[in-house]
C-alpha cells in the first residue's frame, strides 16, 4: 500500500484519534487531518495546481504547512519544503531553479518576496500567510468543499516525484533531489518494521519540518502508523525534557546536537523518561561519549542510524539486539550498501575503510533537471555513491569513517563549503576563500573560512560574517574567520583543505 493510501486508511481507522497536536496551538484529530487535506487540495485545485507541478513551503512548523504539503503530493504535485531562514539571495535560487508555480510563505516575508516576483515568470502567486493564526488559514479554505476532492484517486504512479529536498554537491549550486511516491513509501514500511511503529506511539516532534529527518522519518512515519504527534514550534531542551514526561511520550527523534543539549540541561537524570520506548539518533555522527552519556543520564540507550535527503533512511541499530557505539548498525529491509575501493570501486573484504554505496526502493530518482549530476551519483550498475567512507564488520554492522566528499555538519545540518566561498568571494576585500570544518564538541562541526584579502585591502572577521548573512543561511555562515597570506595548494592549483584541517582545527585527528 502506497503511503498516501496507507495515511487515507488512517484516517479512516482512527477518525476521532488526535494525529497530530501543536503544542500552544490547534489540535487535529486524523479525521480533521483530512478534511483539511481535501480542503487544501480544492484550494490548491483552484490555483491550477496540476500534477507535477512545484509547490514551495516556506512555513514555520504549523498545521498549515503540513496540510498544504500532504494536499499537494495527494494531487500529483510536487511539495517543496524550505527553510524559513534563507535570505533572498538563496530563496530566489530555489524559487527560479525548481520553477515554482506557488509558494506559501509566512506574511513576515512579504518585502522580500514581493519584489523577486517580477524576475520569476514561473512563480504565478505567492500567499502570505499569517502562519501564527489558526484563523486566517482557515479563512483561506472556507469556501474549499472537501467533497469536491474526496473524488479525485490517489496517485498511482510509484516513480512519479512527490517530494523535491534541496542538497548541494562538492561543486555549484543546490541540486533537487526527487523523491517519489514509491521511495516513500518503501522508507515508511522499513522504518515501521525495523523500529517496531505502532499506533499507540506518541511521538514528540522538536526537529525542523522542511528536512527528510523531521518530515519523512518523524513527521510521516507516526502518520504512516496512525500514531499521535505531538508538536514543538522550535527544540528547546527543558521544555522537550518536560513535555516526554508530561505527555508520556514514547517516541523522540533528534540530531545530536540536540541529545548534548538534552544531556547538559539542568537536572536531566531527574526527568523520568522511563515509559519511552525508541529515542533515536541521525543525521550526523553520534560522538561515542555522547552515546555513553546519555544512557547514563537518562537509562536509554540512542538507537543510531544513517540516512540521506537522495534516499531517506539506509542503516539503523536494531529495535531488539545490540545497539553498537560508533555504528550505524545493518541496512534496513530492502536497502543493500557495500564498501568499495574509491578508486575501482570493487567490493572490499569486510574491517577494511571504503566508499559506502546503496542500493534499493527508497534511492531517488535523480537530481531536477540535471541528467549529469544524477548519472555521476550513480554507479553503472545502479549503485548510489553516496561521498561517506566507512567500514562493514563481519556480523553485517557498518561504521562511518569520514566523507570522501568535501561536505561539513554542523548541528545536523549539511553545509557545502563551495556554496560558502562563493558568499565570500562576493565580497570585495576577499583574494581567496576556502571553507573547511573544524571538529567542535557542540556543533560536531562549525564552518571555518580560510580567507586571503587582497592586497591593500581591509576587512575584519566581523565584516565577513555581516556579508555572509546577506546571502546564506544561518547554520552556514562561518563562525570562525582565519585570516592567511597564502592557501596551500597542490600542484593542480587546488586548494588542499586537509592541510589546512591539520594546521587550523584545533581538535583535528585525521581519519
Ligand atoms: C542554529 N545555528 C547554527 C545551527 N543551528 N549554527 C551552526 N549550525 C547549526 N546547525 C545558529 C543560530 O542561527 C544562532 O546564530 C546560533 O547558532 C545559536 O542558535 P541556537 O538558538 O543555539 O540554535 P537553535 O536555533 O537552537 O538550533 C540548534 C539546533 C538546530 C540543533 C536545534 O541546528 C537544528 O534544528 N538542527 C537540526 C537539523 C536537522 O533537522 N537536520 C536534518 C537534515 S536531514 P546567530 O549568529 O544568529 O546567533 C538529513 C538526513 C538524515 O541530514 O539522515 O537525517
């Protein structure tokens, strides 16, 4: 059954059961769930939304948004969530690239957006809307008869895209990973048989909604098993800590940044977390004293493990059985991965460090509209390179052991130093840029700049930083600034960044 189909089963099952619940805000049981989904898709329907079509979401977490998503993929069209934090130098990149047909954007947005709309002949509307309001969405899809979309079937092509995540490469701009109906779907039903999902969870949502980890693992998978979600605006580790007690809670998910905060909160062991059933760990390396730390604290061991925005979830520790530090445990049912020589990219014996490749239902289609970059991802005989290196041991467990792709994480975020150095090399004191990741107990990883002015040229780390904002978001903009006569470079004229690792990271250990 076909995620979409499975969510209408749901609904249907559990009509009067909350799915999900906004904490400060409204509450929609999975009846409501699709009412409101039928209204939106009428709206939608309305605006000449067709199949196929790109619809942006740049929503903070409300119900709105996740109305006008699960609408949008229930009419063949394509959802594309953003952040809410991208300047308008980067929103327009998304905007123009994907060729948005409508976006939906919080009403604080409007004098940015307003002006770009003229250059984007695609984008035909873009709503504002007051996303605080319960009210004003509701105004929207007042005259929306959800009778006039409970006709319509549900998309039945597996290969068709429903879902576009932006992620960025060693080179160039962002790409759009398509994600299709069928590779959620094969995600969905291996997260539910792998974690042991039940409809009796209730799952406590603290994660960003415009990533795979929030939307697809957390936010689709409790739909996908009629459970109850229970929504914060933003993470905020007491109130996290208090609401897992409060609502008994038996389902967190979070990056690790997150975990270190929840262990560092003030009498954290005194939280009795002892009727959760799953805390999870992903998108980015579980640090092994983090992992120690927090059965420690709070008596459950982090079930880790490894995923991407190009296939969603890979690898995971097992639900029963042996939770392994530092691994991200076996392939999910139905996902084979592999360690290959780099160069030959020939199987390697297991214990020996090689490019992880994967295979399987959930690997995305391709990257939008870039027939080269996606046959480039992929191996002639269809296997996914996916730029990390790790290991398998011999009982089927793997281990990560670095990227061999030039990509920095920082609080599970995914930063590509190009798109940093061309922030940089726009501004007009800056020679040279080259932007690496320093290890860091907090962030895992904070973006560094290497920076060479100009001759006679004057700029602070201050200056840089200010002109950083104007073109990225927040979790990119370099928190160190190192100002070098000289880049080390190879032979090639290419900068060697693991030079400069091991010059100016202070906790630098080569992998
Ligand atoms: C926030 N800041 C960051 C940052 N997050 N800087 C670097 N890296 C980050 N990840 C900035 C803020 O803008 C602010 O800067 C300063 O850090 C302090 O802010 P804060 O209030 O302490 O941070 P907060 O807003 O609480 O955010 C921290 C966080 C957040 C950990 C909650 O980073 C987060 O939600 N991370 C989750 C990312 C995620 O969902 N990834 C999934 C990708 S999917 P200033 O200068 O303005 O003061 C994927 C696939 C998979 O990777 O396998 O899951």
């Amino acid at each position: 059954m076909m995620f979409l189909e499975r969510l209408l089963h749901n609904c249907l099952l559990y009509g009067d059961k909350t799915a999900i619940e906004f904490v400060d805000g409204p509450v929609a049981t999975y009846g409501q769930l699709e009412e409101n989904v039928l209204r939106a898709m009428v709206y939608l329907q309305a605006k000449g939304v067709v199949a196929g079509d790109r619809v942006a979401l740049q929503l903070p977490k409300c119900a709105p948004f996740v109305y006008l998503h699960l609408a949008t993929m229930r009419l063949g069209a394509i959802s594309l969530p953003l952040n809410t934090g991208y300047p308008v130098h980067e929103l327009e990149y998304f905007l123009r690239d994907a060729e948005v047909k409508l976006l939906f954007t919080d009403a604080t947005a409007q004098p940015i957006v307003s002006p770009m709309m003229a250059g984007l002949p695609t984008l035909q509307e873009a709503i504002f809307l007051d996303a605080a309001s319960d009210g004003a969405f509701a105004e929207l899809l007042a005259g929306c008869d959800p009778a006039e979309a409970a006709a319509l079937s549900l998309p039945a092509d597996a290969q068709a895209t429903c879902l576009m995540i932006y992620t960025s490469g060693t080179t160039g701009r962002p790409k759009g990973a398509e994600l299709t109906h069928g590779n959620l779907t094969a995600n969905l039903d291996a997260l539910h048989a792998a974690w042991g999902w039940r409809a009796d969870d209730v799952l406590l949502h603290a994660l960003p909604i415009f990533h795979v980890h929030g939307l697809i693992v957390a936010l689709h998978g409790a739909l996908h098993a009629g459970a109850t979600t229970i929504m914060l605006p933003r993470f905020d580790p007491e109130r996290v800590l208090q609401t897992l007690c409060d609502r008994r809670c038996t389902l967190f998910m979070a990056v690790p940044a997150m975990h270190r905060r929840l262990v560092n909160a003030p009498d954290a062991a005194g939280y009795d977390l002892s009727h959760m059933r799953l805390l999870t760990s992903g998108s980015d390396r579980l640090p092994d004293d983090l992992f120690r730390q927090f059965t420690d604290t709070f008596g459950h061991t982090l079930l880790e493990r490894y995923g991407m925005s190009e296939t969603c979830m890979l690898l995971s520790n097992p639900l029963d059985g042996e939770r392994r530090v530092g691994s991200v445990g076996r392939p999910l049912p139905g996902v084979e991965a592999r360690i290959v020589d780099p160069e030959t990219e020939q199987p390697l014996p297991d214990g020996q460090i090689g490019a992880v490749q994967v295979r399987g239902p959930n690997v995305f289609k391709g990257y939008w509209r870039q027939p080269e970059k996606t046959a480039a991802a992929f191996t002639p005989d269809g296997w996914l390179r996916t730029g990390d290196l790790g290991l398998r041991e011999p009982d089927g467990y793997f281990t990560l052991k670095g990227r061999s792709r030039d990509l920095i994480i920082s609080g599970g975020y995914n930063v590509y130093p190009p798109e940093v150095e061309l922030a940089l090399a726009e501004h007009p004191a800056v020679a040279a840029a080259a932007v690496i990741g320093c290890p860091d107990d907090e962030w895992g990883e904070v973006v560094t700049a290497v920076v060479v002015l100009r001759p006679a040229a004057a700029a602070t780390a201050d200056d840089l930083v200010a002109h950083c904002r104007g073109y990225l978001v927040n979790y990119k903009i370099p928190r160190r600034v190192i100002f070098v006569d000289d880049l080390p470079r190879n032979s090639l004229g290419k900068v060697q960044k693991a030079v400069l690792r091991q010059q100016l990271c202070p906790q630098h250990k080569p992998n």
